[in-house]
C-alpha cells in the first residue's frame, strides 16, 4: 500500500505573518483529523526553519521548492540541500516546470540537484509534464517518459526507488483547468511504466506519483481514487485554508 502524499506549494506567496496562520490552522485541522496522507508544506526558504517550528508536534512535514546542485562554496544567492536538511525539512521540489520555463532547468542539471538531495537526506519530488502544445500534438507519453528517462539515466535504482514523482501538466497549471481523471490515470500508469523498464517492478508498485495541476476541493477525489495516483501537488489551492483541508481529507 502506498501511503498518499497532500503537498501544497505555496511558490512565491504568502508573508511570515500569513504563513503562520495559515500553518497553524493546518497543523490544527491535522491533528483533529489525523488525515491518512502525509501532509507536506512547499514553503520558500525564508520559512523553512519557521515553518517546522509552526508544525512542531504535529505529522506535517517541511519542504524546499528548490535546492542547488552545489553543496557549498562560492554561488551568491544559492541555498545548499545540506543547509535546507539542517533546519529540518525533509522534503524539495526538483525541476517544477516554472524552474524549468523561467530558469532554463536542464536535466543534467536536474539529476545534480537530486543527487545533493539525497545525499543530504532529503526526499526528492521530482516533477514533469507536458505543455499544451505537445498534448494537442499526442505526444504527451513520449514527452513525459523523455524528461524521466534522461534523469534516470544517471541514477542507480535504489536513487530512483528514494524518489516520489509529480505530474503536472503545464496546461492545467494555474488556469483552472485540471486533467481528467482519465488523463491522469493514464499519464500516471506510463509514467510508472517508464520506472519499470528503468529500474524493477518492485520499485515501480512503490513508488508514489502525485497528480497536480488545478487541484481543488471537487476534482480531489476523483483524482485521488485513481489506481495509479498517489496523491496531490496542489498550488492556488493550498494558499486556502479551507480548500487546502478539504483536500488533504479527499486522500
Ligand atoms: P495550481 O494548483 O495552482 O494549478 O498549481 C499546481 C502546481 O504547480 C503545484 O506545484
């Protein structure tokens, strides 16, 4: 049984103060509800170590939206996996596509950053989908296997088996308009092809693959009862107490 996983990625929102509240309202509504995802808070930086303080006693679990591929040195501005694991974060994101759109992120670089953060005990989320124009083309599958497989090519499987993958379609990012059911279930089950032939069955049954884009509290649990779909990687959603809740309660 693969336990589902609830992330919410706050991206560049939210203030110290809003944050806060926002955080302990969660850890409020988890505790009550003791929900049966493991519930993971993408948080910028800056809340980081705040953020697992405000989640201290409850299963809530911090992540970073980022890493570097470095693990120190001379990089003005970077933030190290080694530096985000010491403030207690478990969790980062790796190659979301606005990381990839708007900060040129390459495979190569992608598989350092995952490198630095398994190395420093963090949990990789690694993330893939396709644009618009390579769904109406048809060729999604091939497209979204492409961006695994050129990681993959250099993990070994036990790195590969330490990962839980995000898809997300960048057409249902933001926009309100979420894939199907259907869509996703059948992205998710190829995409758990793909780890198959790279690694082994066993690792591809494990292996946790969450489905965002346009998350929100009536298509959750539809999304969420798909065989191959372990969950969620929710944006606007997570910023709304309520919604955010909701959610979490659909997994
Ligand atoms: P939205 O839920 O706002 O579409 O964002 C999805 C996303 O990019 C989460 O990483």
């Amino acid at each position: 049984m693969r336990q589902k996983i609830v992330a919410g990625n706050w991206k560049l929102n939210l203030l110290q103060k809003e944050a806060r509240t926002l955080t302990k309202a969660l850890v409020k509504h988890t505790i009550e509800n003791a929900p049966n995802a493991e519930v993971v808070l993408c948080v910028p930086h800056l809340y980081l170590e705040k953020g697992n303080n405000w989640t201290y006693g409850s299963s809530i679990k911090i992540s970073a939206q980022d890493c570097s591929q470095h693990s120190s040195g001379a990089f003005t501005g970077e933030v190290a996996a080694r530096q985000i694991s010491s403030v207690g974060a478990t969790y980062v994101l790796i190659g979301h596509s606005e990381r990839r759109e708007y900060f040129k992120e390459d495979a190569t670089l992608l598989t350092a950053k995952i490198k630095q953060a398994l190395e420093s005990g963090l949990t990789p989320i690694l993330c893939c989908g396709e644009s618009l124009e390579v769904r109406k083309k048809e060729t999604h599958v091939e497209f979204v296997s492409g961006q695994l497989t050129q990681v993959f090519g250099n993990l070994d499987n036990t790195e590969i088996a330490s990962l839980v993958i995000a898809y997300e379609p960048i057409w249902a990012i933001g926009t309100g308009e979420t894939a199907t059911p259907e869509q996703a279930q059948s992205m998710h089950q190829a995409i758990r092809n793909v780890v198959q032939v790279s690694t082994t069955e066993k690792i591809a049954n494990e292996i946790r693959i969450l489905y965002g884009g346009s998350v929100k509290p009536n298509t959750a649990p539809e999304l969420f009862g798909q065989s191959d779909i372990d969950g969620g990687l929710v944006g606007g959603a997570s910023l709304n107490v309520d919604d955010f809740c909701k959610i979490i309660d659909a997994a």
